[in-house]
C-alpha cells in the first residue's frame, strides 16, 4: 500500500465525492477508503459532517413550513429551531 501524504488537504467536492460514491456504491469505509487512497476514518469523519449538514438543511425547510402558517406556535417553533441551528 503507499504512504499517504500527512496533512493533506481535501477539497470540499472531493470529500462529497467520496461520501455520495461510497453511498451510491453501498461501500464501507473501508472500501471506499481504499478506492480513493485515504484513511477510512477519514471518510466515516466526513459522512458525519454530511450528514449534519442534510439535517440542518432539512431542519431550515421546515423552518420555512412552520413560518409559512401565522399562529403563535409556528413562532416558537421558529425560536426553538433557530436557537438549536446557532
């Protein structure tokens, strides 16, 4: 196996390349760490960060649905929700 090169730094494209092939592919860590020539610790690292950011996304979508209805619970609900994304 090569040496890996230390601190080496990743693109953003590059690691979502590596997240949506390991998912489209059904790989393992392991496996797509391999493919791509990094750590698999790496790539579980940046799944997790994927996976974060699909769940503030998702979260801000329905933000918006809540804020789209004029009752005083869609306001604390935007109030909780906002105080959890900051």
């Amino acid at each position: 196996m090569p040496k890996r090169v230390p601190n080496k730094k990743y693109t953003p494209g590059f690691k979502k390349l590596v997240v949506e092939t390991m998912r489209k592919e059904k790989l393992s860590y392991r496996e797509t760490a391999e493919r791509f020539g990094i750590r698999h610790k790496r790539v579980r690292d940046w799944e997790r960060v994927n996976l974060r950011r699909v769940h503030i996304s998702a979260c801000k979508r329905l933000l918006g649905v809540f804020l789209s209805y004029s009752s005083p619970k869609s306001v604390e609900a935007h109030k909780y929700i906002h105080k959890f994304l900051t």
